[in-house]
C-alpha cells in the first residue's frame, strides 16, 4: 500500500484469465486491432527522495540482511525505454519509446479472457502507436503516468525496470476485440529473462531494502507521534503493506523462487517513506474523518 497516487485502489481482485492462460500466449484464440491516436510529450512527475540516515537493523522477513540499509533512487523513465515489459512475467506485454525527450508507449498487446469463446484466450495487439502519455500528480517520490487508451485507460508507476499498473479495479472489455483484459498489476522482466543464478542476490537486496523501510518507517512515526490522525494512518498504511505487496506479487511468475515482484514494490515503499520523509506526510481525502470515526466508535466501547 502506498499513499497519494501509488495505492492500488481496493484489494487487487482475482485475475480475470488464469495463469495458465497467460503463460499459453501463443494459442490465443482471438486477435485484432485497436487504432489510437499518436503521442504527446509529458510532463515529468515526482522528486528523488533523499537518503534516510542509516540506523542499526536487526535482520529481516528474508534471513540475514548482509550489507547496509538501502535507500533505492527513484528510477527515471529510462529505466522501462528499450524493454519488453510483461504483465505478472507472462502475457500480456508494453514496450516504451523515446521521441526526443517525449515517453511513449511504442507498442502494445493484451491478454485476456475471449467473450465470442467462453474459457479461451484471446490476444490484442493495439494498434496506432506510439500512445501518447499524460503526467500525474504523485507525491510518493515515483513518476506517473496516464496512458490514452480510450478502449482501456490506465495510469501507471515508474518502477527500477518495471511498472505498477493501476485501472481503477476494473478489467477492460474491449467490444471491437471480443475481449475482457485485466492491465492491473506488476509489469516487468519477462519469466524467461530471470538468471537462475540471481536469487539469492534478489532476496538478499530485498532484505536490505526492507531494513530501510522499517528504519525510515520509525524515523517517520517517531517525527508525527504527536498527531494522531498522521500517526494512525501511518501505523495502518505500514501494517497493510506486506499483505498487499503479497496480494500484488503472488500471480507473478516464479516469484517464490526470486522475489522480483517483491522487490520492486519494496523499493517503491521505501521511495515513497522518504518522500513522506522529506516532504511532510498527506492524508488522502476522507482519511482524516475516517480515522476519526474508528477512534471515536473504539472510544464508545471502552
């Protein structure tokens, strides 16, 4: 879970196609094409979050932690141009491109469940790219960005060589294709570009990235401890962040064995906990009041 801008809004619901659906791209059963019109430069969002101070950690959810507490660099949108990016590490694919300094998204194809077939997949490669890219407001230290795609609009988070894609919890019925696709989720290195050989390195950076978290975390709770409107939904926000990390990660392919997803959405969680850091902590809408209203029904039982 992330503030302003990086929450996936509600719970990530259930796949709309299986994952052996997914990983069976090449006997989609349906295709066809999408014409959208062309790009427009954005304009670049978020700032780098500066460097926590390095406090002593104990070890974390991963075993021994080697090495320093680490405050990852909020990644440029360099990080995703050139790449195939996939949905879960299988199916459904984007790629960026560069015009001058203007991002775009240079191609396009889904995934999905096909409405003509029931129980087949089917697969939409969009046409009329590149996809022109509009700049959104974030406050979680990321770049944001939302995507012209009139048929299935989404909005999306730079990651290190990865996005986080949001949909407003919704899958995509693409009527003209005959197909309902879901862009939700971690898009990133493809399950067949994955070194056997870099696990252990990824967990152990994981770990490392984690004890920043928790240090930072600290650092911020001890700085709002006196309001308790920011205290609280600091406390929830942190204490619903691994279920919904694990929520996010656990379609994404051979995740138990090398924790990519995990470690990207981690990373981010420490980016945005610096920028809070930085920057000041923002409720979001409505937050305030609600934690008013629990603390007022929990005042009323006691």
């Amino acid at each position: 879970m992330f503030e302003s801008g990086f929450r996936t809004p509600g719970a990530r619901r259930a796949r709309v196609f299986g994952a052996a659906a997914l990983i069976a791209i090449g006997g989609v059963s349906a295709s066809a094409q999408i014409v959208l019109p062309g790009a427009v430069a954005p304009s670049p969002e978020g700032t780098v979050a500066g460097a926590a101070k390095n406090k002593s950690a104990g070890g974390g959810e991963m075993g021994a932690a080697a090495g320093p507490a680490i405050m990852p660099k909020a990644p440029a949108e360099d990080a995703i141009v050139g790449k195939t990016l996939k949905l879960d590490g299988e199916g459904s694919a984007i790629e960026f491109s560069r015009a001058g300094a203007i991002l775009q998204v240079a191609k396009l194809t889904l995934v999905g469940d096909d409405l003509r077939r029931s129980g087949e997949t089917c697969r939409v490669e969009v046409a009329g790219t590149p996809l022109k890219l509009s700049a959104r407001e974030s406050d979680t230290g990321l770049r944001r960005y939302q995507v012209a795609f009139p048929a299935c609009p989404f909005s999306f988070t730079v990651l290190d060589g990865a996005i986080l894609v949001t949909n407003e919890g919704k899958a995509c019925e693409l009527k003209e294709a005959g197909c309902r696709a879901d862009p939700e989720g971690l898009w990133g290195m493809g399950a067949d570009e994955i070194d056997p050989k870099k696990g252990e390195e990824m967990l152990g950076a994981r770990a490392r990235v984690e004890k920043t978290v928790r240090n930072t975390f600290r650092e911020l709770y001890e700085r709002n401890k006196k309001e308790k409107p920011i205290r609280n939904y600091l406390v929830k926000e942190q204490a619903g962040f691994s279920s919904w990390r694990e929520e996010v990660c656990r379609s994404y392919a051979r995740e138990p064995d090398f924790g990519y997803c995990a470690l990207r959405l981690t990373e981010a969680r420490a980016i945005a906990l610096g920028a809070q850091l930085a920057a000041g902590v923002k409720l979001p809408p409505g937050v305030a009041e609600e934690l008013a209203a629990e603390n007022a029904k929990k005042d009323v039982k006691k």
